[in-house]
C-alpha cells in the first residue's frame, strides 16, 4: 500500500515536475532505481564523519536525474545533522574570474546554506547563534556555575576559544578566529551591527580591504583566489562546533565548458584540480564535494574537464567500467539508464500521488501505465531526443486532462493521434525495452 503524503508535499512535488525542475521535498515518495549510486555517495558520507574528505563528479545527459540525485543525498545528509551548500554555476558564477565569478559562487554557496531546520537556506546566523547557545545551555547543565555570573561566562568564554582556536593553523585561520571571537562577542553583548558586519564578511559581501578594515579591523577579504580556502574553513569550524561534516554541491558545469576563451577554462579547471587533490591529500577534513555536468561538459577533450590532462588523467574510465558493470568507487559516476519497469514504478507512484492530492479515485491501470510508456519512447527520435524529464512532464499534464475531464476515456486519449506513435514511424526501433533501456529519471 502507497504512502500517504501529506497535501503540501504531494502539491510541490507535482507542481515541480511539472516545471521541469526537481522538487526541494518528497523525494523519498517518488524514488525509484538509482541504490547503487546512492549507496556509493553514502559511503563517501560515512568517509566524512571520520574527517575524511571526498570528491564526487556526476555525469548524466540533460534531464538524465543529476539533479534528483544530487537532492536525494542533499536531503540524507541534512536529516545526518551535515551542513549542505549548493550553487549552479552560470555566466556570472564560476570557479575561478577575474571580475568576481568566482567570489559570485561563493556568495551563493554561502547564501544557500541549509540544515535540517533551515534547508531553504540562509541558515549561517542560525548556526552560528545556536552554537554559542549549545555551549551556554552545556555549561548551565554542569551546575557548576549560577546563569550568567562572571565564572559562568569565563566557562562559556573557555569552551568557546577552545573551538575558536582549533582553526588557527589553517590557511586564513587567524583572521577567521578573529571574525568568530568578534561574532560571539557581539552576541554576548547583544551588538547587532557589529554582528552584521560580521555575517558580511563571512557571506564575502566587502568588496575592498578598506571597507573591511573600517568596520571589522581585519585587514584581508574573501576574493576570487581564496574562496574555496574558507569554505574547507567553515567545513573543519562546523564539525568542531557539533555538526557531522559539510558537503558542497555544484550544478551546471556545462558553463565552464561555454566559456569562449581557453585559458579562462583552463584556470577553472585548475580550481576544479586543487579541490580534487585538497581532497584527496587530506588538506580538507569534514567535506564532501559533489559537481555535476553532461558528458560533454565532461569528456570533451577540446572543452571539458577532460581538456585538462592533469584531471583527464586522474578521471578518465577505465577499461573494464561499462553501462551496467559501473565501478562506483571510481571519482566520475556515470548515470546509467533506470529500467523500464522502474519507469512504470515512477509514474504509478506519481498516479497514485495525484488522485490523492485531487481527491478522485484513481483511472489509470498499470496497463494504461505501461501504454503511455510504450508510446512515449516509440516516437520517432526517442532515442536521442525525448528525456524522462519530458516524458513525466506529459504523465502529469495526462493527469491534470484527465481530472479535468471525468468523461474522458483513459484509452481514448493515449490512443488519440496527437498522443500516440505510429508503428511505420519507428521500424528502425522495433525492441521497446531496448528504448526504455536509452532513458533514465
């Protein structure tokens, strides 16, 4: 028997994939397929509970399920007390710029920062706040100390230093302590500008030293060139302030791949390369990095990640790695299709998800399922045009048709021909599941 979902998340989720894009919540109604991958970047998270660091490229065609997946493990991970922040990379945020790109990504990373009780992001004030707090609430559960007497906050101060000091040694520690010692005493104090001066820095929102050191007194910002070195920071300052680890996603690789110049490629992969050592040399600790792409974005040798051979040679598949037999240990996950009868699951789940958010009792069989599959992928070009992003978009508006018209026979319309495939069209594809099999969530 199907899960019962509550209305608002039924509502979102429908509304969502009906936009084409991949709902925020409920995804653990609708998921189908996708185990081995998942079971392999739950490995990596177990990893970073320990203080290890892991870097994860996603590889799949447009509307291929990158994104899906990538919010399934942003959801597991929250719900595992991490700290998830998330950009898409575009025009205007990259990796590395010369006029802010990549200071702009950072900015969004920062901006959606989420946890579980804040997962639309802006949550880096509540962290913050809540930390200071939990030491407070800790040392008043000692009893060793009357609230707010000098040796109660002399022990809050202590507690406190010690996490604060634990980032020191790391590149740009100092003036991060610094930043976090000013944060707590703003809070104790109750100094709200000085503690927005504060999340302004952290944020990365100076944009000149001078401006900085007018406020704060530090004499250094967040740019271009360092970027990342704050977010392995804020990764090691999370786990010493009581949360799990950090995971960093990073959407859209497909525009690194646009840019027209060469050598501004070559420099974002050079980023993309000081990440993947950092990991894997055991500079970062308690940070998860995740970058999605196509296999273009990827592979090309002209364009791609692949077009720099220090990455190429660390990345590229080996020999015995095919669709089906995947080595998910391997640094690059390759998406491989979902089954066909994992899409007949997917789209009965949505049915049954649909008659209840609306109200009706339910028309479409598990054969009408099948049908509507079978003439999806039998359209001429399905092969290499037509996404599963695509076809539950259709399932959906069949639905909303189909509420909206209670005499409408189901068969009628799949059988109609502004829906349904003409067999002289696809002679060249007479194996149905071998189409299926071309498609994945």
């Amino acid at each position: 028997m199907a899960r019962r979902v509550p209305k608002r998340i039924a509502q979102s989720v429908i509304n969502s994939l009906k936009g084409g894009v991949v709902p925020r919540i409920g995804l653990s109604y609708i998921a189908v397929g996708r185990r081995k991958e998942i079971e392999a970047l739950l490995h990596d998270v177990d990893l970073i509970k320990e203080g290890s660091a892991t870097f994860r490229f996603i590889e799949g065609k447009y509307g291929a399920g990158k994104s899906f997946l990538l919010q399934t493990i942003r959801n597991y991970v929250m719900d595992q007390n991490f700290i998830v922040v998330d950009a898409d990379l575009s025009p205007e945020r990259r990796l590395y710029g010369t006029k802010g790109q990549g200071l702009a990504t950072y900015k969004e990373l920062i901006q959606n920062m989420s946890t579980k009780t804040r997962s639309e992001g802006g949550a880096l004030p509540l962290i913050l706040d809540r930390w200071i707090n939990s030491v407070q609430n800790k040392i008043m559960q000692e009893g060793e100390y009357e609230m707010h007497s000098p040796a109660f906050n002399q022990a809050v101060e202590k507690e406190i230093f010690a996490v604060i000091s634990s980032v020191n040694e790391l590149v740009h520690g100092f003036d991060f302590a610094k930043l976090l010692t000013m944060y707590y005493r703003s809070y104790v104090e109750g100094n709200e500008e000085l503690k927005g001066y504060v999340l302004k820095w952290f944020r990365g929102e100076y944009s000149t030293k001078t401006e900085a050191k007018k406020e704060l007194g530090v004499n250094i910002i967040i740019s271009d060139d360092d970027w990342y070195e704050y977010i392995k920071l804020f990764a090691f300052f999370f786990r010493q302030a009581g949360y799990a680890g950090m995971m960093m996603m990073i959407d859209e690789l497909i525009n690194i791949y646009k840019i027209p110049n060469s050598i501004t490629r070559q420099y974002n992969y050079e980023k993309i390369l000081t990440m993947y050592n950092n990991t894997l040399q055991g500079k970062a600790k308690y940070l998860g990095i995740i970058m999605c792409g196509t296999p273009e974005a990827i592979e090309d040798r002209r364009r791609g990640v692949y077009s720099y051979e220090a990455l190429r040679s660390r990345l590229t598949t080996g020999r015995f790695s095919k669709e089906g037999a995947r080595d998910m240990l391997a640094p690059v996950i390759h998406l491989d299709p979902l089954k066909p009868e994992e899409m007949v699951i997917l789209v009965e789940k949505l049915c049954d998800m649909h008659a209840e958010l609306y109200q009706y009792e339910r028309k479409l069989t598990t054969e009408d399922l099948g049908l509507f599959i079978q003439i999806e992928y039998d359209r001429v070009g399905a092969s290499s045009n037509v996404t599963p992003r695509e076809v539950i978009r259709d399932f959906i508006e069949l639905l909303d048709i189909l509420y909206q018209n209670p005499n409408m026979s189901v068969k009628d319309l799949l059988n109609s021909d502004d829906f349904s495939f003409h067999s002289n069209d696809v002679q060249e594809d007479e194996k149905v599941d071998e189409q299926f099999a071309e498609f994945t969530l």
